[in-house]
C-alpha cells in the first residue's frame, strides 16, 4: 500500500536538513573584534582570570594574552584572601615576565612581600605608576632597596602599608620625576602629649617628604601624625604643591595664619576636619587617651568606627573553584 504523500514530502525535507547539520558551526564573533578592543576586553576580567581561563578559549585569545602591550598596566586586587597569596604572587610575576620590560603601571592590593617587589623592580625600569595597599608583608626599607630601578616613576601611593623614612628618601633622591605622593594611613587622635609617651616623632615623614620631594604637585597625608611644624616644612620645601589631603590629620591646627597660607598656596586643599564621604577605603579613627597606661595599651581598642566607609572595590570573583592550576607557562599549582 502506497504511503500517504504528506509523508513523503517530509521526508524528502529531511535529507537536506541533515546534510546541512554537518557543516562546521560559523567563528564566534568575537574573533573578528579588533585587537586593541580585545585586549581592553581581557583586562577587565582580571590578571588572574585571564592567565587560567581567558587565554584558553581560543587562538585569537591566547595570541592576545601573549602580546607585551597587553602587560602594560596591571591591576590586581586580592581582597584580603590569605589563602589566594601564592596564586597572585605568581600570577604578577607572569604578568611582569609577559610586559617585557613595558609595565608603565601596577597596583598590588592585599599581598606582596619583598621578594615580589624586588621582582618587579628588577624587570620595570620604566615604571611611572607604583600604587600598593595594605602590603604589610613588604617589610620597612624594602622600598627604598629598590627606589633606584624606578628613574622615570612619576606617582608613588602608598595606603595602610609599611613605609619608613628612608623610603620616603630614597624615593625622593631616585626618582626626579615624582610628582604625586600618596602616603595614608588610619586617623589617629591623641594630642602631642599622647604621641610623645609613645615615642613617635609626628614630624619626620613630613620634613623626610619637604626636603626630598620638591617637585611634587600632588601630596595625600590621610590620617598623618604630624603637626603645624611638619606642615609648614611641606609648604616651603615643596613651592610646587597643587593639591593636599589632610583629611583626618588631627594634630594640625589649621587656623589664623597658616591657613590663609594654605588656601593661597594650595588649589585644592582638604582639611583635617573634611568629610571623608567617598573615600575608598577605611576611615578609621584611633582615639588614644595619654593617661592610659602604655604598658597596656592596643591600639585597636581606640578605633572608632562612627565614621567607617566601606572598600568601594569592584566584586573579585574566585575563578578558580578549588582547582589544581597547571604549572607551565603563565599557570599555577
């Protein structure tokens, strides 16, 4: 008995919808995106994401993430992962070994030490950006060991990190191009009284940065220590100065004389008493009362968090799930 023709016509429909499904899938899009377009792409989604997965998803891609152009401005952020340490160190010397000697620019947020720094320095002597965060693993005087291979730097920014006198100067000597100096800490109320019982000298940093750093334009002393003496050195030792955060630099009292001089001086000035709203990270105040007993003192039994902001970082997502990284060529154990 002869099959209905409607059956027929479907499956004369089927072959060449068969044949058709053979054919090899169109490029995916993006490998057509110029390349400079593709590399903005690629350093948005982070060092570490791109050196374990990005690079792997085509041939486009790796070409890309093998570029030194691609090197040039790093940015890594480890949002306080104790347990990631070992996968950024490495990751950021890949990324230093891949720009060739090009890197123009690197924050390091939340890990390094004086190994990692010294890595750096050895293979980017034409750094102009150096920008470090909570680095307390790089020790004090490790800067100014490696001030010399950074001649061309021009911004130095230095938040909640180890940093000693001799940095400041060394930096200050090596580096004639500096012209933006960050140097913030925590806000700290105590009094000239309360400084001197703990033997600190509120005034060094300030004369170290007036008598080093005379070509500055661009000067932040969040949370500095110093008083109407320090200032007065950074007036006169730095003409230059075009703006300067004392935001939260509570020994200075910024009245009659001296203020005016600021206001003339200074285009853009933030008093001790600012408000801090929108800036970026912490900010802490440390009340330290001088008839405290020293002997027991801990400073962070003094924060007051009235006045805490919370980091205002993009959203870090951990790319790697607990996966064992491969160790060649740009990826991990």
């Amino acid at each position: 008995m002869p099959k209905p023709k409607r059956y027929e016509w479907r499956i004369k429909q089927k072959i060449p919808q068969k044949a058709s499904s053979s054919a090899p899938p169109p490029p995916p899009r993006w490998v057509d995106l110029p390349r400079e377009i593709t590399a903005d792409i690629l350093r948005r989604v982070g060092v570490v994401d791109t050196l374990l997965n990005a690079q792997n998803v085509c041939t486009t891609w790796w070409e890309v993430c093998h570029d030194s152009s691609m090197w040039r401005v790093i940015d890594m952020r480890n949002a306080e992962d104790v347990e990631m340490d070992g996968v950024f160190h490495k990751a950021c010397r890949v990324a230093v070994d891949r720009s060739q000697g090009q890197l123009s620019k690197i924050n390091i947020e939340y890990f390094g030490n004086d190994y990692l720094l010294k890595y750096i320095a050895e293979r980017s002597n034409q750094l102009r950006h150096l920008r470090l965060v909570g680095c307390d693993t790089i020790s004090k005087g490790c800067l100014a060991a490696v001030a010399e291979n950074f001649p061309l730097l021009e911004e130095l920014h230095i938040y909640l990190s180890a940093i000693n006198i001799v940095d400041i100067e060394a930096f200050g000597r090596s580096c004639s191009q500096l012209k933006s100096f960050t140097l913030n800490a925590c806000g700290f109320r105590g009094g000239l009284t309360g400084f001197s019982r703990l033997q600190i000298n509120v005034n060094d940093q300030a004369h170290a940065i007036a008598v080093n750093m005379p070509e500055l334009r661009h000067l932040a002393l969040f949370g500095n220590t110093m008083t109407n003496e320090g200032l007065c050195a950074i007036l006169d030792g730095c003409p230059r100065l075009e703006s300067l955060d004392l935001r939260h630099c509570y020994s200075i009292d910024l009245e009659g004389d001296l203020e005016t001089r600021c206001r003339q001086q200074i285009v853009d000035l933030k008093c001790p008493h600012d408000c801090t709203h929108g800036y970026e990270f912490s900010a802490q105040i440390c009340d330290y009362n001088p008839t405290d007993d020293e002997s027991d003192l801990d400073l962070s039994d003094y924060y007051d968090y009235d006045d805490y902001h919370d980091f205002e970082y993009d959203d870090f997502n951990n790319p790697f799930g607990g996966e064992y990284l491969l160790d060649e060529d740009g990826f991990f154990w």
